[in-house]
C-alpha cells in the first residue's frame, strides 16, 4: 500500500478527535479519552506542524506527530480503529519511518512511549528495531499507567 503524508487539516483532526473509537482495552486511545490529548488534536494552534496525517489515495487510514530535537525524532503514531490488530501495522509504522527520515536527513535516532499493555504495538516495534529503553508511569485518561520508552538508532548511509 502506497502512503501518503501531509499535514494533518483540521478536518481530518475531528475526524480522529470525534469519530475515531478503539473497541476494548484499546479504548485506552480515544481522542475523547483524555481532554489534554483532544484540546491539542483540534486546535490547529495547539498541533501546530508536529501531526502529519497519512491517507491511502484520498482515505485517511492514521496520523503521525513528529518532534525533533538534537537530532532525535520523538514520534507517535494512530491507525483508524478498522485497520488495527489486521497486521497492517508494521507496513504503516514502516512508512512513517521512512518519511521521517527522508524528510529529516539529520536523524540520528526515532523515539517513541506505549502503553505497556499494548503488546500488538511493541511486537511491530522490536520487529522495526526498537529497542525498549525505560519504564515509567503516567497519568492520563484520569489513571495512572505504565509505558515504555522505545528506542530505534537511525544509520545515515
């Protein structure tokens, strides 16, 4: 499947922020879930140019943000519910991989935090290169949860 990557318009952001919901545990990922996540997926000032949006022909199938310093990309990434657990993620995650360092040729790293539970999303991980680096709690979506810090070093050729 041939990706697509452009700075995500705010009409797509509602799209993710209202429509988008995760069955399950991975409710965990609705935009609705936490009020900090949704304030900043929908105002355009808030995302500024750190969230891409990634289409498949003119459908949007998931997002990216981007933030980079020193050299270190810190990266999150979302597919629309519909696609998830379908074994699609390691061709999505793949792609945004490369965007990012075809788009910032002076990458040295890409970084990333998931949930612990989310073992489907570490599985696409390790596959890509990541490493796991530390453990930490966070509180969000009104709890306290576990993530890992991930890892990927990017070889310039």
């Amino acid at each position: 499947m041939k990706l697509e990557f452009g700075k995500l318009t705010q009409k797509n952001a509602v799209i993710i922020a209202d429509e988008w919901k995760y069955p399950g545990i991975y409710s965990f990922y609705d935009m609705t879930a936490d009020e900090d996540d949704y304030n900043e997926l929908i105002d355009p000032d808030m995302r500024g140019e750190t969230y891409f949006e990634v289409l498949s022909g003119c459908e949007l199938i998931g997002f990216l943000t981007l933030n980079i310093s020193e050299n270190v990309a810190d990266i999150g990434i979302g597919m629309r519910p519909d696609l998830t657990g379908r074994g699609l993620g390691t061709e999505f995650m793949s792609s945004c991989l490369n965007f990012i360092t075809e788009k910032h040729t002076n990458i040295k790293a890409i970084t990333l935090s998931v949930a612990c539970f989310n073992i489907r999303a570490i599985k696409v991980y390790k596959k890509l290169g990541f490493k796991e680096e530390y453990y930490f709690d966070q509180q969000t979506n009104g709890g306290n949860f576990k993530f890992v810090s991930m890892r990927k070093d990017v070889f310039l050729e």
